[in-house]
C-alpha cells in the first residue's frame, strides 16, 4: 500500500527547514525596492519640509509693512484737540504758550532790527569819516611860516568895501602853493591885487592868490601842494604877504579861513 505521507521537506546545509512558499503568495508579492533610495528620499523631503519652514518663520521673508509716520502725527494731533477740549485749563496754557512765543518772536525781530539799523548808522558814521580824512588829506595850507594879518570881513582904509579874504604876512620869496587840486584857469596881472593866479577845484570853487612876486605856473592842472608863484608885495599892499580868496562857483567871495577849516587846514 502506498504511502500517503508526504515528502519531508528539505534542509539546508545550516539545518534550517526550507519553507515552500505557495503559488498565490509569490504571485501576489510587491517587487523589493533597492534600500539605498529610500533614505534619500525621506531626507530630502525633511529638507525641503524645514527649509520651507524656516524661510516663512524669517522676518526677511515677512510682508514689507507700510509707513505709519502720517498716522502717527493725525492720531496725535487728534488726541492733543482731545486733550484740549476735555480741558479748558489745558487749553488757556496753550493760548498763553502761543501768546508768549508770539511775543518773544516780535522781541528778536525788534533786536535784529535794531542791531540792523546800529550796524547800518555806523557803517554810515565810518564812510563819512573816511570821506572827511580824504578830504582833509587832499588840501594843504597855500604857504609857510606866516602870519594872518587881515582877516575876512574886516574894514580899513586900505580897501573900498570890507576885506574879502584872508591875508597871509610872509617873507617875499615864500612859495606859494596850490590848496587842492585843480586846473590854473588865470594867471597875471590883475591891478589892485597885483599879480594873481586862480585856479579853479573840481567842484567849480575859485581860489584867488593875490600880489605874488612872481607866478610859477600860468596854466595847466595842479595837485595840492604844486607852487603856483612866490610871495609878494604887487598890487594895493603894505607889506608882503599872500592874499587868498575862496569864490565858491567862482562868484562872491566866502570866509577863506571857515572854507580852510571845514577841510582840516587850521591856519
């Protein structure tokens, strides 16, 4: 009688039984993925999963927010007209804070305008002395070691009318020199004043030097302190000496010695 026990299984060489799979189970097996790509796989997932992370949590990524500076300086002022209106006190010391401010700006613009105006009238002060100490500096005495003698004005038999000029006693031979500068607009003889040179300023004033004993320069433009002619004794005189005239625009006759002061010659 045949046997029904069925065939012992097979052992290997360890001697561990070989288990005999059936069909429909290895039919139906998943096929084995390599083990090297699923590591990789998951790693960069996690990678990508914390990058992505990180990247929204960083405040660079974060929404640029817009400026608020306007807001701002609205809700402040609206809260300071809050402030103001719940308290009338509040309000009166911002009244008398703008008063006060007011008041102190009219205060320095007062003082800059004073300050203003001071610098301006001395500004003004130190041109009209410059312009005085040019002048004084462009006129000279007409000569040297003298004496007045007759004066402006005054009466005597020597003369018609009153005397008009100033005399100046010198020793004949004396130069007689220009006062300012100007041009000899006449030189010669002139009767009772003897021999004359006028020269005329650049401001029209006629300056007469009478009973010279000579005449140096007869034409011409000349600066002060130019010798015009040499002290004398011609003409209607008693002694030598330097008659001199100041005719402003070369009409009447004017106070020499007043003229000559007013330009810092004191005779």
């Amino acid at each position: 009688m045949a046997s029904t026990h069925s065939q012992a299984h097979p052992r290997t060489d360890s001697g561990n039984q070989l288990l005999l799979e059936h069909p429909e189970a290895a039919r139906h097996r998943m096929p084995r993925q390599p083990r090297s790509g699923g590591p990789l796989i998951g790693v960069t997932a996690m990678t990508a999963a914390l990058g992505a992370t990180a990247f929204a949590a960083s405040p660079a990524a974060a929404a640029p927010q817009p400026p608020a500076v306007a807001a701002a300086d609205s809700a402040d002022q609206a809260g300071q007209q809050h402030l103001l209106s719940a308290d009338p006190g509040l309000a009166l010391a911002a009244r008398i804070q703008l008063q006060a401010d007011g008041q102190r700006t009219a205060a320095d613009e007062s003082a800059r305008l004073a300050a203003a105006q001071e610098a301006e009238a001395k500004r003004a002060a130190q041109e009209a002395e410059a312009k005085h100490a040019e002048q004084r500096s462009a006129f000279a005495a007409p000569t040297t070691n003298y004496e007045l003698t007759a004066h402006y004005g005054q009466s005597g038999s020597y003369w018609s009318h009153l005397h008009t000029g100033l005399d100046f006693a010198a020793a004949t031979g004396t130069p007689v020199t220009a006062v300012g500068a100007g041009t000899v607009t006449s030189a010669g003889w002139s009767g009772a004043y003897g021999y004359r040179v006028i020269e005329t300023l650049t401001d029209g004033t006629e300056i007469w030097y009478c009973h010279l004993s000579s005449i140096a320069t007869a034409s011409g433009e000349v600066a002060p302190g130019t010798v015009l002619g040499k002290v004398g004794a011609t003409g209607n005189v008693t002694g030598p000496h330097l008659h001199l005239e100041v005719r402003p625009d070369g009409a009447a006759p004017v106070d020499p010695l007043d003229w000559l002061r007013e330009r810092g010659i004191n005779p």
